[in-house]
C-alpha cells in the first residue's frame, strides 16, 4: 500500500489546491477523471499520458473536448461516450483531465 498511496500523492495534491482555490470538492475546474462523480458528465481537456496511449484513448473516442458520463467509479471506470460504454482503470483515469460540464437549464 506505501507505493499506491505514493503514487496519489502528487495527484491528491494538486487536487486539493484546486480546492484552496475556491472549487467544492466536486466541482474542480479541471481534475482527474478519477476524482469525478458517478453519473457526472465532463468535458476532457488533456489526456497527460504517454503518446501511444493518448492516440489509443483518441480513438476510442476518448479524445480533448470530448463529452464523457461517468457511469460507475468504483474498481474500473465506466463511461459512456458516443452511444458506447468503455471501462478504463483508476490508474488511466487519473490522466484523463476533465472539466465539469454545465447543468442543462430548465426550460421554461
């Protein structure tokens, strides 16, 4: 366990100055999939892996400025994005940055 949390660390601290700066903890203005809630749905803004898995996750459709739900977060990643449903793991959708994206407004 002393390597995962070492591993979380950077990401936990950059997560938490996203909070100082004035984001509630579920509403960073850019953060890691991984910190995202089930049923949200972002926007991605970079993909911060290696250039083989980044063109992999872009054509998966998995690409920058891509709408992506976020079905499930527990052991594996469920998203659904363009009609499709992909499972990825923790450790890749900690290098997924995304945006939350705005509630639909009412219409009235």
């Amino acid at each position: 366990m002393g390597d995962r949390s070492g591993k979380m660390k950077p990401v936990l601290n950059w997560f938490q100055s996203s909070i100082q700066a004035g984001a509630e903890p579920g509403e960073c203005a850019t953060c890691p999939l991984s910190r995202v809630a089930a049923g949200m749905t972002v926007r991605i803004r970079q993909l911060c892996a290696g250039p083989e898995t980044q063109n992999r996750l872009r054509e998966l459709g998995l690409g920058e400025d891509q709408i992506v739900r976020l079905v499930t977060s527990q052991t594996n990643f469920i998203c659904q994005v363009c009609n499709a449903r992909l499972g990825i793991s923790e450790q890749l959708a900690r290098l997924i940055l995304v945006e939350p994206m705005p509630a639909a407004l009412p219409r009235g």
